[in-house]
C-alpha cells in the first residue's frame, strides 16, 4: 500500500492558494494514553489543523524541551509501543483524512526496521516521516524505502546551517522542510526570532519544497507572525502543555480544539 505523500502536498498547496499559512499540530503518541492520543490528534484536527505530527515518545529526546520531554515519559511509563504509534496514525488519518507524519528519532526506526517502517506507516496512512537527527548523508536508505511507499522524508535545518549544507539537505527532502526558528531545544517562547525569517529566506534560495517554522509558537499572534514568511507554521509544545495543564482528560481535549482554532485564525491574519 502507497502513503499518502500527495495529501500532504495538497494540503500544503490548498493553503498556499488561500494566502496562508498551514497549520501543523505535534502531538506524542501514548499520551496520556494511547486512546487518549488518538483523541488529541483528532481534536487539532477539528480545532482547525491542517497536518498534524505524531511523536514516537523516545527515552532521550535531546532536541525536546520539558514540556514534551514530560509527555514522552508519561507514555514511556504507559508502555507505548510502535504499534501505538501506526495505530494513532490509522485512527487519525480514517477519521479526517487527513495528512499524518511520525516525528522520530533514528535509532527507534533503525532498530525497528526502515523498509518495515516505511511498508508499515504507509499501510496505515501515513504522509512521511521527520527524522530530525538523521544525517543526510547517512539517509539514502531510508529514502528509498519512504519513496517507494509514497511517504515525504522531511529534515530539519536551523539557523546554524550553512547555505552550502542547507542545498544538501533540501535536495534530500520531500514534503516540506522543517526550519526550527532558533537553537535549542523545543518550548513555547515569548519571541519566535529573527532568525527564523533569515532562515527561511536563505532555505528558499536552495529548495522549492515549502518551508515550515517550528519550535517556539505558541499563540495566534506569533502563529500570524511566522506565517507572514513561512509556508506552514509548527506547533507542539503549546498543544501538549494544554493537555498537561488540564484537570481532566476531556478538558485538555477542549483545550486542544481551542488552541487549535485560535492558531488557525493566526495563519489567516498574516502580520
């Protein structure tokens, strides 16, 4: 069975001919259940989400800051496997329809299997897969099996990149390209940075793929901010804290639709 690489590619193009941004939502499988996962992804989806990232939950997510890393291990401890994760995204995607990628780190891929991944997360209708710690040049193996199960190979740059390993990442890619606003770790931040615009200016100059901003935003008016020069505009931290805020299980749920609906005005009201 093929992934469904083109809706990601549609859904990033419709936003485009609408003048706006795309809104894309990160939420880790497992948490605070599998089920209740599920029901997050689905609930920034209705909010108004146009693409949302499953998070494989990972012992040492390096590159996540306390909010996710927090969620992660609350699904770790939950026993999240990645059969939870293919679920989350089957369930996601034959509720909405819409374009799903698992966020990940290599090793677990490795470990797993790449072409069984690949065979798999398209089996359940997957759009692609982010590996932010995955060497381009150390890839091709994975690309072939994503590209051969019509699944995007999304990397991350950031505004340490050189224009020079900028072009070869952004020849490696498909989808989109994820340009983290700032060094660090991901979090919600008070400014998402001047270095996110100077990113993307300078990804763009490489690549035709659009250029999606992550790391930092948080409410409509940065989520406006970023998609005054971003083609889509990533969001996780916001969303998961919203579920570890909340009293109850439904409530976070409530607070996800919410947030989800505030951001998806701020894609539409570029700054």
């Amino acid at each position: 069975m093929s992934g469904n690489v083109e809706k990601l590619d549609k859904a990033l193009a419709d936003a485009k001919a609408e003048n706006r941004a795309a809104l894309i939502a990160y939420l880790p499988a497992g948490f605070p259940t599998v089920d209740g996962g599920i029901a997050a992804v689905k609930a920034a989806l209705e909010g108004g989400a146009d693409i949302v990232e499953v998070g494989l939950p990972h012992s040492d997510p390096v590159l996540d800051g306390p909010v996710i890393q927090t969620a992660d291990d609350i699904a770790l401890r939950g026993g999240v496997r990645i059969a939870d994760v293919l679920r989350t995204v089957r369930e996601a995607h034959d509720a909405t329809g819409a374009p799903i990628l698992v966020m990940t780190y290599w090793n677990p891929v490795d470990r797993y299997g790449a072409e069984r991944f690949a065979a798999e997360l398209a089996e359940a209708g997957g759009a692609g897969c982010i590996l932010p710690d995955l060497p381009v040049q150390e890839s091709e193996g994975w690309r072939k099996a994503a590209e051969q199960h019509g699944l995007a190979t999304v990397f991350v740059v950031a505004p340490s990149s050189q224009d020079e390993r900028l072009a070869k990442i952004t020849a490696a890619g498909s989808g989109f390209v994820y340009a983290a606003s700032l060094m660090g770790v991901t979090g919600t931040r008070v400014s998402v940075g001047a270095q996110a615009s100077d990113l993307v200016r300078r990804t763009r100059a490489t690549t035709d793929l659009p250029v999606c901003v992550g790391l930092g935003v948080s409410n409509a008016e940065q989520a406006a901010e970023v998609a005054g020069f971003a083609d889509g505009v990533i969001v996780g931290s916001a969303f998961v804290k919203r579920m570890l805020d909340a009293p109850d299980e439904a409530a976070g749920l409530a607070g996800v639709r919410e947030l989800a609906a505030d951001l998806a005005k701020g894609v539409r009201s570029r700054s």
